[in-house]
C-alpha cells in the first residue's frame, strides 16, 4: 500500500510539472488527467483502508448512540464529578432506546474470535457480553436538573466477578428490590472502559453500561420464581408485571408472556421438577395479584372457548419455537363469594355482579391431546376457535390480572372485563370417565331403599316445618356468604 502511494505522489507530480511547462496548450486537458490520476490514488487509498476495515471486525455500538462518540465514552468513565455522572446518565438514557437482543446479537459477534489473526481486540463503544455474580451494588442518584428530561432518577452500579475471577463495574437502570450480592446477572452492553492485566494479554472489558441485565436470583422468594430461573427466564421481567393489572396486554408485557410460556411448555414436556404447585382459588388471585406475579400454582376449571393464535413475528417465532399459541377462556368456581365491580368513575349504576363463577384465561404452547381430539371431533382438524365445555386442572404460572372487551360488562358494569392470567405447563381431563361412573347403579339400587323408606318420615317432617323456618335458612345462607367489591 505504501508503495502504492508513494507512485500515486510521483505521478502527480510529474504532471504537475509537466502542466507547468505546457501551460498554453494543455490549459483544458491538465485538470482531466489531474483529476483522473487523483481519483486513481484516491480508490486506492479506499480499497487499502478497506482492507484495514476487514482487519477490525467488531461491532460498535457507536452508530446506535447518536451524539456518542468513542472519545466522549471515555471522557465519562469513571464519573468523579457531577457533570461526568450526567454524561452517563444520558449515555444510559440513549442505549434505553436500542433492542437487548440487537446488542446481545452484537456482543455474541464481537465475542466469536475475539483476538484471532486479523482481528482487533474490543475497544470502548463496541458492544460486549457481560455473565457472573454480583459482589456489590449501589444506587446512584442522577443529577437534579437531568431527571425531568431523562425520566428516571436513580442508576444502579453493581461489581460483577465474572467466571475468570475479574471484576467488572456495570451501570445499569435500578435492580429489582429483590436483588441480592451473589444473584448471577447476564446481558450485553457498550464498553465503557478496557484493561489488560499484563502487557502481554489482550485488553478486556472492566467497566460496562446495560440498558437491561438478566437477574437469576441465587435464592428466589417463591417457588415458581426458582422454576423459571432454571428454563433461563429472565425474573426481572416479572418485578413490574404487577403495576400493569386490570390494562390489556402491552408491548412491555412481550418479553415476560413469551419467555414464560416456553418455559412453562419445556416444564410440561419434561415433568422433571417435583416441585408441588399451590392450589389457589380465582378469588385468591383477585385479592393479591401483585404479590403472586411468577407464582406456581394449580386451579381447577372449565373450559367455555379455545383459539389458535398466531404469532408473527420470526423472533417471537424463534423464542416459543412455535408459531402460533391457545387461549383458553375458562370460568373458576367462587364458591360462597360475590365478586362486585365497580363502574369506571363517571359512570352511574349498579356494579357487575358475579354468582359462582369468574372468567379466567389460560394460556399454552400447545393443547392436551384429550382437547386437540374433542375439538377435532367437533370443529374439525383445522379449527381457529371452539366452544368447548370441559372440566380441567392446570398446573401453570400467574401471569397478572388483564383486561379486554366483554358483551357481559358493556351490558352490566361499564368499562372492560379484568381476570387472571395464566401461562399453563400441564392441563390434565378432570371429567367423568363416562356418564355413569363405576359403583353408580350399585350404590344407587341401595340408596334408593333407604329414601323410599324415609319418605314418609321427610312428608311429616315438611309438614311440621312453617314459613318461618325457610326464612330463617335463606337468612343463615346470606350470612355465610361473602361480598368481594372491587373498585
């Protein structure tokens, strides 16, 4: 290339003194071939850099972060004062907007091959992977005057020991609460700074910033926690399931509802957990969503309507490795409670009333066989959606309460329907074998000995029994049950 240079300079040269000796005649030709010779040296210069460019195959992150260069990462690392921390809040700010699995793609790249011949090592701003255990965190509060425009006010820096023993400094938005030294984090960032520990290893990441990390508990609050962990679930998307009860699904939902109902069908696959689920009650759920977001629990059902729902998007695709999932629209028994729901503020009348029963949504990867028959017998085996009555048990997880448009509430309360939802890993038939169970003629035929022969006892009975008495009992079954109003 050198080389190259060197003849593209004498060249010029040569014609610069040339057009110099031949000024009147060659007046009009001279700037053609100057040009000509400049744009000759001018692609080599290009197809030389370019092989430079070859050489250095990492990804940067720069070209995501407008109004970041390199020089400006590295003049806010590490934030000794307040204008530097501002620096890096705003740099956290701009990497909210960049897709996790954009930069985690990124980070896999620049990873793979990482120091082979021909490749450059990591330099700050490229993106980079980060795995290993918390050791320490802290809070950082931003910069007063920042908080309006960013809209956060804390950022989270925590010490990672990754698996080589080295720490790495990481700033990233708030931990959940939970959060605890020894959790194991993973994610993808932007180097924000690089050390070497000798002059003869190559330089690797010691301080990094995430938009988003990974939390695997050590030791999860609750069981179902623990069982998502293990199938790889990020339990940092479920902190704020809760803050969203009784909205629709959200795109801020996508990431929880599509991990955890992999990982729940993984879990239905295999059965390898003995891990026993708490058998809840939809009223149960009502009562303290929030707290039970993640939890594995067990509820009996019956089933009103099945539909087969695509998903379209290759990467949703990809992570339930599936391309369509089923809603069940079923209906959890109340026993003596009275859910009441308020009208939306505005709007005047009675609540909606629910007796015995309230609407509970399921959702799964794939249907039992006992289903996928009953509906092939009665749809067809092609079949989007089907009006099915069937009495199932489901081991599975809470997702949260949701909400969506019901002909029951447009007519009775105002406003949308809200129930639970849950991510199914098994669904077992919990009908009747047939119509008439073993023992039912034989127990019947003894059975109805005895009522014949108390007959006449029961007539006396009623007989003595006056009005006064039936009030007393319809009093006493008021009293025993209970009223859950929901605002």
């Amino acid at each position: 290339m050198i080389y190259l240079l060197r003849m593209c300079q004498k060249i010029n040269g040569n014609i610069k003194r040339s057009n110099s000796q031949m000024a009147g005649r060659l007046l009009l030709r001279v700037p053609i071939r100057t040009r000509s010779f400049n744009l000759f040296c001018s692609t080599a210069l290009a197809v030389s850099l370019s092989f430079c460019t070859w050489s250095h195959a990492q990804e940067s992150a720069l070209p995501l972060l407008s109004g970041f260069d390199a020089e400006r990462i590295s003049a806010c690392y590490p934030p000794t004062n307040e204008d530097k921390l501002g620096e890096v809040a705003k740099l956290l700010y701009r990497l909210r907007s960049v897709s996790p699995t954009k930069l985690q793609a990124m980070a896999v790249h620049n990873s793979d091959g990482t120091g082979e011949q021909g490749r450059s090592p990591l330099v700050v701003g490229d993106a980079a992977s980060l795995k290993g255990n918390i050791k320490t965190m802290q809070l950082v509060p931003v910069p007063p005057k920042l908080r309006e425009f960013l809209e956060f006010s804390q950022m989270q820096v925590l010490t990672i020991e990754n698996d080589d023993g080295r720490e790495i400094k990481v700033i990233t938005f708030p931990m959940p609460t939970d959060a605890r030294a020894g959790d194991g984090v993973e994610g993808a960032g932007v180097a924000l700074q690089l050390t070497s520990p000798s002059p003869d290893t190559m330089p690797g990441v010691s301080a990094i910033i995430c938009n988003r990390l990974r939390w695997l508990p050590s030791s999860p609050p609750i069981a179902g926690w623990r069982l998502l962990r293990n199938q790889g679930v990020d339990i940092s998307l479920l902190d704020n399931l809760g803050t969203r009860d009784r909205q629709p699904l959200l795109a801020e939902d996508a990431d929880a509802f599509y991990s955890m109902m992999a990982a729940a069908a993984e879990l239905g696959k295999t059965s390898a957990d003995s891990t026993p689920p708490q058998q809840i009650a939809p009223v149960t759920l009502l009562q303290g969503s929030s707290e039970l977001t993640g939890q594995w629990i067990q509820i009996n059902l019956e089933t009103v309507l099945i539909t087969r729902i695509s998903v379209t998007d290759p990467k949703r695709q990809a992570e339930l490795a599936s391309d369509h999932y089923y809603q069940i629209d079923a209906v959890g028994d109340l026993g003596k409670v009275v859910v009441q729901v308020e009208r939306p503020d505005g709007e005047e009348g009675p609540p909606a009333v629910f007796n015995n029963r309230y609407p509970v949504s399921v959702v799964t990867r794939q249907l039992p066989d006992f289903l996928t028959a009953r509906i092939r017998e009665k749809e067809g085996p092609n079949a989007v959606i089907c009006e099915l009555r069937s009495m199932i048990q489901m081991d599975g997880f809470f997702f949260r309460l949701w909400s969506y448009e019901t002909e029951f509430m447009t007519k009775n309360g105002g406003g949308d329907q809200f129930g639970p939802l849950l991510v199914a890993a098994e669904i077992r038939n919990v009908e009747p074998d047939s119509a008439d169970p073993a023992g039912v003629h034989l127990i019947g035929s003894v059975a109805a000995t005895a009522v014949i022969l108390g007959i006449l006892g029961i007539w006396i009975w009623q007989r003595r029994t006056d009005s006064h008495d039936r009030v007393a009992r319809e009093r006493k079954k008021e009293k025993e049950a209970e009223t859950l109003r929901i605002p």
